[in-house]
C-alpha cells in the first residue's frame, strides 16, 4: 500500500508514542479515522494511516485540526493496537462509545 501510493511505511510494532503531541489531537478523531499523530513538523502533522488512498478521510482530518497533514501508512492492526495501549495508559482517556 505504501508504495502504491509513494507513502512512507511506518512499522510502530516498537515505536515510542509523544505523549505530548497526542495531547494536541482530540482522542475521539483518532479512534473514529483509525490514525495516530506521529511527528509535528514545522507546518504539517505526520500521521500514520493505514489506507492512503482515501484523500476525502484526509482532507477531513486536516481541516477538523485545523493542520496540514503528510500521512504514513502503517497497518491498521498496529494503529489499533497503539490507540488501544494509549487510552489504556492514561487515566484521563477513555475510547468514546459506538452507536
């Protein structure tokens, strides 16, 4: 999928989460598109998706946070793995309710 679509392939089996970022970036958003905040460049926010190609989802995140985004594929097993450890760490994060 990365190269499909000249993307970055992020592997966050290991990687080292910034708490601090993820505090810029509504819990909900990122349970509700699948994604997580992985780097704050100078004018952009980096985030790892798992599918590139739906540029409609992109364009929505970026203008519900206001940011320019560059996504990163990673596979959609790992971003939910990596939201699952996240919101199960913090006390003040809790997965919203599906209905």
């Amino acid at each position: 999928m990365a190269e499909r679509y000249h993307a970055e392939f992020v592997d966050l089996k290991n990687f080292k989460i910034q708490h601090e970022l993820l505090r810029t970036v509504p819990v909900e958003l990122m349970f509700r598109y699948n994604f997580v905040p992985i780097e704050q460049q100078k004018d952009a926010l980096v985030i790892a998706v798992s599918d590139p190609s739906q540029l409609m989802v992109l364009d929505e995140i970026a203008g519900l946070l206001s940011h320019r985004i560059i996504p990163r594929v990673a596979t959609l097993s790992q971003i939910t793995e990596l939201l699952k450890k996240t919101s199960s760490r913090s006390a003040c994060w809790t997965k919203p309710a599906r209905g």
